[in-house]
C-alpha cells in the first residue's frame, strides 16, 4: 500500500477507531499533505510506543518518588507544570477532524499526549521556536512556529483565551529578557558538537526510522533530521529512570519504568556505540555536577587530597578533604567513625549550603596544612599508586594521625577543650580542626548552663560553619596509635631477622586459588634467599639481581599443602596483601619443612609465635569479632593443624583452641564466618577475598568429617559423634514404643541416603518425623557402627572384650569390663556410654517395642563387633553392659534417680494413652508459656504427632479457663530469641515437626495476634493476590561476596502465588533472585544489633532441596506495609486460608486434656538445666529433658 492509501485508509475510520500509536490520527494527516515522500517518515502503522505504553511489562501504578502530583510522569518531570488541561488538536492544514488531547506547557515545552496518564508525549514544541499565538474563531487558536503552525481548539472560548494569555506571555517573557537559548531540555540545533550520539535508528513496530539523539541526560526522539534541526519532536526520555540492555547482535533495549524502547542499530560497532552514549547519559542523569563544580572553585579542590588525581568528584564530609574514586574505596575501609564519605555528584541531599561553604573555606588546603603537615616524601602516594599503598598511607594519615600537625595543647585535655570553647565561637575553622583532631572533646561541657557545650556556643554565635564542622565529627575517632592493638601496624613491628636460602621451584605468580593440579612442567627452578625480611628469587645462583621480592610484612597467610598436591611432593603457597598467590615446590619434604617454619617465622607477630610450635598446614593474620564488642574488627593470628583452629586474639596474652569438629553451628554470613561453640560466637572476616577464600574451604573441612573412625567425626560437646547423638535423641523422642525397633531394617535406599547426608555434615542435619521413620534412622545407626573403620570397641581390644564376656565370676567380669572401657579412646568411651544408657532405655519399654536386654543384644552384638554373627560371646558383651549399665558405668544414685523418674513418666503417659486409645508412637511433651516467658506462665503438654497450633492452642486457654472473646484472634507463636523474632504457626500447622527444628534459644508461646484483624480487612480488600513494592533487603547467605556490603539496600519485591522474587530496581526487568514461598520462613522482627533502619521488619529463612539454608532480613517503612506484607505471605503460602472459619466448633469438639494423666512431672524438651529445674519446679519430681547430657 502507498503512502497515501495508508493515509485514507486512516482518514476513514478516525471517528469510529482510536489509533493505537505515538503519533495520532491528525499527525498522519499532517504527514500526508505536508511531506508526502516515503523516507520522510510520512505514514506509520498501528504498533507504535503508545502500543508499548498501554502493554509496557512494568505496571503503570508504580510510582518512582514519593511525593509526585502527576502519577508517573511525576517522576521524570524536573520543571514545574505552568499550565495542562484537555485541548482538541487537527493538523494545521485545516481538517476538519479534531482529536482530545492533554496538553502541557512548562518553561521550555508545549507538549501533548493521549491521556494525562501518559509520560511520554506524542509532540513536543520548544516555546524558543514559538512566534506568536492567535485566535482563529469557534474556541481555537494556533500556535505559530518559524516552520510550522499547529491548531488547538479549547472547550471554551474563556479557556481558550487563558490558553493563549498564558503562552504569549511566556513567549513575551523570553523576548523581552533575551531568554532565546538553549533549553535545559532541547538539545542545541546549530551546536551539534555538544551532543553525544545522534543518527537514525529502527524502533521495534515502525517501518521507518526515527532520527534519536542522546544529549546530557536525556534521549530524544524524533522523526527525522528535519524535525531536529527545527527543534519540533516526538518526546524525550529522562535518563535517570532508564537502563540499556543487550539484546541481540545488533539490537538493544532501553527500558524505563513506563515502557520499553527496542532499537536496532545497522551494526555491531554502530550498536555498542549507542549502548555506550545512553550508558553515559544514565551516568549523568543520576550525578549532579553543581555540587563539584562550586567546591572544584577552589584551586586546591580540583585534586584530590591524598594522591592529587583531578577532578576528584568524593569527599569525606568530616574530614573536609575532597577526594578521588580510589582513595574514597580506601577511605571507606576506614570506617565511619574516622571519615564519612559522600559523592559530589550522586549524594545530593547531604550538600546543604553549609557544607559546601564548609568545603570552599577548609577544603584540601587547610585540611592538609594539618593532616599533611609531615609527610616524608618516600611515604607519599601518587596518582598511579596502588590500593595498598593507598590503603597503608590513609591509615597512617587519618587513623593513626601520623602526619598531622600537633597543636601546642595536645595532650593536656581540660586546656583542649577550654580553647575549643573559645575558637569556635570565631570564624576560626583551621583551629577548631586542629584542637578537635589533636583531642578537644565535641561535646564537652562549657562551663555555662544555656550553652552547654561547644555546638550550643556556635550556634549562639551564629557561627554556622562550626556547627557544620562540629556536627560532623561529634562521633568521629581522635587519630591514635595504641600499642598492641590492630592501629600497630605490621611496618612498625620490629620482625626477627632469619635467614635461609635454597633452590625451590616456583610457578608464575596467580590471582586465584589453585583448584587444580599443578605439572612439574609448570614450575621452573630458582635459586630463593630470606634475608632482612625479604624473600626474593633469581634465576640461578649466580645471579645478583632477583627476578622478584616478597617483602615478610607484605605477607597475610602461608600454606603447608598435603604431599603430592602438585608435581612436586611437597609444596607450599604464600599470599600477600596485593592479592597475589606464589607456588613453591620441592621433592625433599623435610626442605619444605624448614622453609615454612623460617618465613613463618619472619612475618608472624612475635606474640603469637607459640603458633609456630604445632604442624600447622595453614598460617596467617585475619580480622575479627568477638565476646561482648562486635562493633569493630580486630586482628588476630591464625593457625590451623588438623581440626584445631589456634588464635590468638588481640586483646588475649596467650593462645586459644578451637576445636572445628565441636562446633555447634559453621555458617557463612554476607563475608563473616560464623563459628559457634557452646559458649562464645566467633566471627572471622578478611580483608582480602584470595586467602580469606582459602581459610574458609580449609576451616570448612577440617570441621567436617574426614575418616571412618569415630575421632575423625563431627562430635559434641561430650565427645559424642552427631550421627551417633542425631539418632538417638530421635528416636527416643519419637520410637522408644516402636515394636521392633532396631530389630526391623528399613528402607535401605532411605538408610543409605540419610547416611551419606549425615556423614557429609551432620550438623546440618535435622531428623523431622513425617521425613524420616524411626526404622530408616535406626537402621542408619546400626550401619553407622557396622561400617566404623575401627570399631566401636577398637580392633586393639576387640578381643579383650569377647574374653572378657566368659568371665564366670561377676565382680571380675565387671571389673575387667570397667578397665577396657578406660583403655578406650575418649570419643569411643563417651560413645559406648551413649549408646549403652539409651539402649538401657530402650529396654524399658520391652513390653510395648518388644526389644528387651536380649533382643537388644541378639542384634547390636555382631553390628557392634562387626562379626558376622557365629560368635556369640558378641551379643553377650552387649547384653552384659546393659543389664549392668549402673555398675560398669558408675552411675551415681542422683543421675540414676532422675533416669528413673523420667522413664515412669514415659510410661504413665504410654498406659494412659493406649488405654484411651488415643496415643501414638512419637508423643512427647514440650513446655509452651501463655503470653510471655515466665516460670507462673509455662505449661506442660503432650504433643501428639496429629497436634496443630489450633489445637495447642486451645489446650492451653482450657487449661487456664481463658474465654475468647469476638475478635481476639489467640495463636501459637515461634519465639527466636537469637534472631529476636517470632513467627504466628498457621493454625492447621502440625506442631510436632516445629519442635523437632526449634534450637535451645526458641520456645513456643500463646498469644493474641493484634494484627490480625487488620491482616483480615486488608486480604478482603485488595484486589490481586499479587503483593509488590519498595523494601529494604539485608542479606545474610552463605556465599561468599566480600566486596558486597552487608547494610540495608533498596530493592524491589513482587510476590505471587508460587514465588517471591527481587528485582535491583523498579524499572529492572530480570530478578536478581528467585525463591519458592513454600521454603521461607518469614518470623515478624530482626535483631537490634544489624541496626535496621526501622522497627518493622522480617527475619527471613530459606531452605531449599539440598538443605542449604539462606537468611535475610527486610525493612518497611510503615507498620501498615508490614502487616500487608506479612498477611500476604500468609495467604499465599496457605493458598488463601490465614484464618480457620469455624474456630469455636474446632474447639467444642477438640478431645479434652486425658485426667488419668494426674500429675505426672512431664518433662521438658528444651532450655539449659537451670531452665528445666525451674520449669518443673510445681511439679513433685524432677525428671530432666529426654537423654540429655547423658
């Protein structure tokens, strides 16, 4: 079809059709007759942006700012609106066919849209190109440029009059004031020289190019070169809300909140050209020159402080120095309480007129006539200087003051602070900079009731400077260097001098861990000296210059490899600060030995060279927190041999142990790792990712299992292995009544899966009845002991133990039974006994497992002893050590008692359950409080495996004699005190499993859920059963991103039916991250110590199929919003039922507490002894927790 068909075609069906596109209907009529030529753009179809702006894959309810006045547009409108409302529009050839549209005039445009929701308009004409306006009769006007001339007709003529007063003003305005210049908007039509890109380019749905032009922060849009050159165009995109994405070979998307922009380019190089310039102008759309270019009026500003790199566009707002992008990465490391940095260009709300008037009269000058005051010029950094330099001289200069100017009065602090008081009523600033960082105190006291300290002094003066200066640095850190301390820095260490020299083979240095193996043929020989601290390498030995050096203070971790890690037998790596990795092999291992100790020897501090007496395999010097201070990072001294992690603390005078495998908990949180023992949480950060990474994957293994034999497992605190102590505490929770257990097998395919798992990290293992049957986890005990390397009883003594069985004489057989168990090896020793008293438990409910002494010992006999089953002096030894348990095993009365008293009570419960017939195998009793924790407020229950929150619920208010009332909603929470949050169970959630996965530090509670109610209207009332928006994100994961911080950031959540995904931005299209909402966790309130930045949020967890878990935390800005959130989780993961409908009939008809049951002392499932005692104290007995601390 010509162009013209296309025109009359769309001539005939304007009334009746509203053509989907950019340009309207009247535009392609004005094309027609004004320039009928095709490649003139003329004649466009029905797929044009506004196509994408109804169908944009970002919803047009999004709102990017808070406080907008005109919905989306809002958002990318920088000048005020002077004048908008609906106008009818034809073409300026005097068609008779008008179209509605919404019309805006501000400063520098008259545009107009399809509908006032539209951000993007369908023309926009600069007021610089408008002549003069007119009135044309019947409410219309024209608005006349130098080229063009464009009709509107008004639904009145008052308003038309208004239209045409407001826009000959502006228009007069600019004439009289001379204002013909450039828009801030337009880009300049005679200058092309200040535009960045411009050409033509295909947009996705039209058949004809339109001409783009990329100037300052903006992209614009036009329909040909023509159009450019007479300023009159399509519309214009802010950069600050966009984002270019590749998208093919020759194609590329700009997208922003609104819609997506898809361009192709005629090719590749054409293509990443035009990426680059809008790549550049969403750089300056998001940065603000004016701030820099003020501060950079100052000749010593124009460089940076430190290094003296130009235009350094960051400043420490504290310290008053302006600063260049590298040093500010360093500044960074320092912290916050010795310089706070900002952006000149990006951090717009912080520059108020005060502190950039601050920075004009202080700034780098003043600043360094103080902080620089004695460099020596061999310390000095340059522009081309390293990020260690860098990082070694800042701290020298801000940290540790070194350089600095010392005022007279340094030292004597009362004369400091008088003389503060004084300067910084004057304009003085130089002073007040020089006395604050020499140790005057910001907030001392005056000496004068109503000015109470120097801030009130300044701003009684009206010395705002001060007080801008003053209220910087009222937290900031005075410069000193503490002996002993981590400011002590490893130059001034005075390092013992060894010497040794050697041929090694090297490899070239790397950047990376090596994860493979290294040839001989990658190594080449050198001949390698250590002298004066320094290790250097040189082709051979005759040669006086070395091929390179490694300075011993450079040096963060040195590395024993195992033999035969690489071509050579022995090999050792070296890591230093600039994150670099040397290999050094040889084939004589004692050579290798001598080696590591002399360079361990020559960097490790000299108060921590106890570290060097062990055969460590790792060594070196990481940051830490720990005990009570976890504000800020210490160094301390590594060493790790086999699974023992030696350390010496900072503030420690000798060594410390920490035994890998007995540890509670090892996690990775954001770039700390986490070890946990019973009493002390230590965290171990690096300053550098390349040997901290190392660390890691070698802590990570020597904590895991690493053999058969029991010493070589992951153990308690009681020397037990947690396979061994994982299965027992399950089954006696959920199997002591399971006839046949351990006499039936399982499922073998189950054992040997839960086996592996269990063998490859036990601690990560929680054993969950619904999960795992208690044959399949006994089963997977007794392969356990059947497959050991060594035995339970040791092959040493194995056979002292079957003679031992044929002792006839009683007090000799368990006299030589109690010597072979002291000849055990301690881990074996505290086994055997574990195993023997929870089998002494077994056999106590014989009557209902059918599994007495005999039986017990029929089947642990041979798995114990690993024989085939013909001897049966095996199950004899068995039986002997469970029916004499008390006596070969020194069991006092007061232990045995308890032992008693809770076994009992077991079985009370048992009878009076299978009377009733209710009772099930897995029963167990568990302590939940009503309202609050409290010894008056606990309550002790029986959870039966088909118990739900409603029903414990309701069995708690029974027993209380609590009546609900309409509109009190009561439920069962999952208090975290740990994590400082709690989470409301889904009221047909079964409890049992929860209790199987609670730690010592989390208990049940019942309590009103204020908020549901609330929840309840909000559910009712919305309108999708999708819930997105704004939230802050925290993570705590466990990988491994030591660059990533670990605060709170802006994202964007959506969550829908099946997943909860985030997204880095409003207008990103693909999600950073993606879970399943059936495997969160989402408990209500995050732990103070992370410093949230408002008191509603979420502690979230997940866990996915492997059982990996990951933890985060997210932050609303308003309760409202968290109740929204929260009640949407709800109803998404319980596929819309939050709440039961019929509560009171669930309650009438719920079995009422069994009365046979009296007043049996039942016994609670968690809490330390002290909390247990107290928690049966109104009871008669005092039975302790199922099997602990046996």
């Amino acid at each position: 079809m010509s162009d013209k068909d296309d025109a009359e075609t769309m001539r005939g069906r304007l009334r009746s059709e509203r053509v989907n596109s950019l340009f309207s209907e009247d535009e392609l009529i004005e094309d027609y007759y004004d320039q009928p030529a095709a490649n003139d753009s003329s004649c466009w179809n029905d797929y044009g942006l506004s196509t994408l702006q109804s169908s944009g894959t970002v919803s047009r309810s999004i709102s990017m700012h808070s406080g907008s006045t005109e919905g989306l547009d809002a958002s990318a409108q920088l000048l005020p609106i002077i004048k908008a409302g609906w106008l009818d529009k034809n073409p300026p050839q005097g068609s008779y066919i008008y179209q509605k549209r919404w019309v805006k005039l501000d400063a520098d445009y008259l545009r107009y849209f399809d509908s006032e929701k539209d951000t993007y308009s369908k023309r926009f004409i600069p007021v610089t190109s408008i002549v003069r306006v007119a009135s044309i009769g019947d409410q219309k006007f024209e608005v006349i440029t130098n080229n063009r001339t464009f009709a509107f007709r008004a639904e009145s003529d008052a308003d038309r009059n208004e239209w045409m007063r407001t826009l000959q003003q502006m228009v007069d305005e600019r004439k009289f004031k001379g204002l013909n210049r450039i828009s801030l908007f337009q880009p300049p039509t005679s200058a092309l020289d200040s535009v960045d890109k411009c050409g033509l380019l295909e947009l996705r749905g039209f058949k004809n190019k339109l001409y783009v032009v990329v100037a300052g922060d903006k992209v614009f849009l036009y329909k040909n070169a023509e159009d450019y050159r007479q300023g009159i165009g399509i519309t214009y995109i802010e950069m600050n809300v966009g984002n270019v994405k590749d998208v093919d070979r020759r194609g590329f998307d700009l997208t922003t909140p609104y819609r997506i922009f898809s361009f192709s380019a005629d090719s590749d190089q054409e293509k990443d050209e035009w990426v680059e310039a809008m790549q550049q102008s969403i750089t300056e759309a998001l940065s603000n020159s004016e701030v820099a270019e003020r501060i950079w009026l100052v000749e010593a500003n124009r460089f940076c402080a430190d290094c003296g790199s130009p235009k350094p566009d960051w400043a420490s707002i504290n310290l008053c120095v302006v600063i260049c992008k590298r040093c500010a990465g360093e500044h960074r490391g320092l912290g916050p309480s010795i310089t706070k940095v900002r952006s000149l260009k990006m951090d717009r709300k912080v520059w108020t007129e005060e502190l950039i008037e601050l920075f004009c009269q202080v700034g780098n000058c003043v600043a360094n006539q103080f902080w620089a005051a004695n460099v020596p010029p061999s310390e000095a950094i340059h522009v081309a200087s390293g990020s260690q330099e860098r990082r070694r001289f800042l701290i020298a200069k801000y940290k540790e003051g070194k350089y600095r100017r010392y005022h007279p009065l340094f030292g004597n602090q009362e004369e400091l602070n008088k003389a503060l008081c004084a300067t910084v009523t004057t304009s003085d600033l130089a002073e007040t900079q020089s006395l604050v960082f020499c140790g005057a105190e910001v907030s001392c006291f005056s000496g004068d009731p109503d000015f109470p300290n120097p801030i009130a002094l300044a701003e009684q003066a009206g010395q705002k400077l001060q007080m801008e200066f003053l209220l910087h640095n009222k937290n900031s850190e005075i410069p000193q260097v503490e002996a002993g301390s981590s400011e002590e820095k490893h130059y001034s260490v005075i390092l013992p001098s060894v010497t040794h020299n050697g041929f090694l083979h090297k490899t070239p240095s790397m950047a990376k861990l090596v994860h493979e193996r290294k040839s001989r043929e990658e190594f080449s020989r050198r001949w390698c000296t250590l002298n004066d601290s320094i290790f250097s390498y040189y082709e051979n030995d005759r040669n006086a210059v070395p091929n390179g050096e490694i300075k011993m203070e450079e040096i963060v971790c040195l590395v024993n490899n195992p033999p035969d890690t690489h071509g050579f037998e022995s090999t050792f790596e070296v890591y230093i600060e600039s994150e670099r990795l040397y290999l050094f092999g040889l084939d004589n291992p004692e050579a290798i030995r001598k080696w590591v100790k002399s360079i361990a020897k020559s960097f490790i501090h000299p108060r921590a060279d106890e570290l060097l007496s062990y055969d460590f395999e790792r060594i070196g010097r990481l940051q830490y927190k720990g005990g009570l201070n976890l504000e800020r990072a210490k160094e301390g001294w590594f060493a790790l041999a086999q699974s023992v992690l030696y350390a010496f603390f900072e503030d420690s005078d000798k060594e410390e142990a920490v035994h890998l495998k007995k540890l509670q908990e090892l996690s990775i949180q954001g770039d700390s790792l986490v070890l946990v023992e019973r009493r002390r949480t230590l965290y171990i950060q690096g300053e550098r990712k390349l040997d901290f990474l190392g660390w890691v994957a070698a802590i990570q293994k020597a904590a895991g299992s690493s053999g058969d034999t029991l010493s070589e497992q992951q153990l308690t605190e009681s020397d037990i292995p947690v396979i061994v102590d994982r299965c027992i505490d399950y089954i006696t929770q959920c199997g002591l009544t399971s006839e046949g257990i351990y006499r039936k097998s399982g499922q073998n395919s189950k054992t040997t899966s839960l086996l592996e798992m269990l063998r490859k990290d036990a601690r990560r293992v929680r054993l969950k009845e619904g999960e795992h049957h208690v044959d399949d986890v006994s089963n997977t005990l007794k392969r356990f002991f059947r497959d050991l390397g060594d035995g339970l009883f040791t092959k040493e003594f194995c056979q002292d133990w079957l003679k031992a069985a044929a002792v006839e004489n009683e007090e000799e057989k368990v006299s030589q039974y109690r010597h072979l168990l002291s000849s055990l090896p301690v881990v074996n020793r505290a086994t055997v006994k574990a195993l023997i008293n929870h089998l002494y438990r077994v056999q106590y409910f014989s009557e209902m497992n059918q599994m007495n002494t005999h039986n017990l010992a029929i089947v642990f006999g041979p798995t114990l002893f690993q024989t085939d089953g013909k001897d049966y002096k095996a199950g004899r030894v068995v039986e002997d050590l469970i029916s004499r348990y008390v006596v070969i095993f020194s069991v006092d009365e007061q232990e045995m008692r308890k032992q008693q008293d809770e076994i009992q009570a077991i079985i009370k419960m048992r009878i009076a359950g299978s009377s009733s017939g209710t009772q099930q195998a897995g029963d167990f009793i568990c302590t939940v409080y009503l309202e609050e924790k409290k010894t008056e407020a606990e309550q002790h229950i029986k959870i039966p495996a088909t118990m739900t929150a409603e029903e414990l619920t309701f069995e708690i208010l029974d027993r209380r004699k609590i009546e609900t009332k309409e509109k009190e909603y009561w439920s069962c929470f999952e208090v975290n005190e740990r994590e400082e949050a709690e989470r409301p169970l889904h009221y047909s959630e079964k409890v049992l499993p929860i209790l199987h996965g609670l730690g010592t530090d989390s208990y049940l509670v019942v309590k009103k859920q204020l908020s549901m109610e609330n929840m309840l209207i909000y559910l009712a009332s919305r309108v999708s059963d999708s819930k997105h928006g704004m939230m802050k994100f925290r993570e705590e994961r466990n990988v491994l991103g030591l660059g990533l911080s670990t605060g709170f950031h802006d994202r964007y959540f959506i969550l829908n039916n099946s997943c909860l995904r985030l997204y880095k931005e409003v207008r990103s299209h693909r999600p950073e991250k993606e879970w399943p909402v059936k495997n969160l966790k989402v408990y209500l309130g995050i732990k103070k110590k992370l410093r949230p930045p408002s008191c509603w949020g979420f502690t979230v967890f997940y866990e996915n199929e492997k059982h990996e878990k990951q933890q985060w935390y997210l932050c609303c800005d308003t309760q409202m919003e968290l109740r929204e959130w929260f009640a949407s989780f709800l109803y998404v993961q319980n596929g819309g039922n939050v709440w039961p409908s019929e509560s009171s009939k669930v309650r009438a008809s719920r079995t009422q507490q069994d009365s046979r049951l009296g007043n049996i002392s039942l016994i609670p499932l968690r809490g330390n002894e002290n909390e247990m005692r107290n928690s049966v104290a109104a009871f008669a007995a005092d039975p302790l927790t199922l099997l602990r601390n046996v």
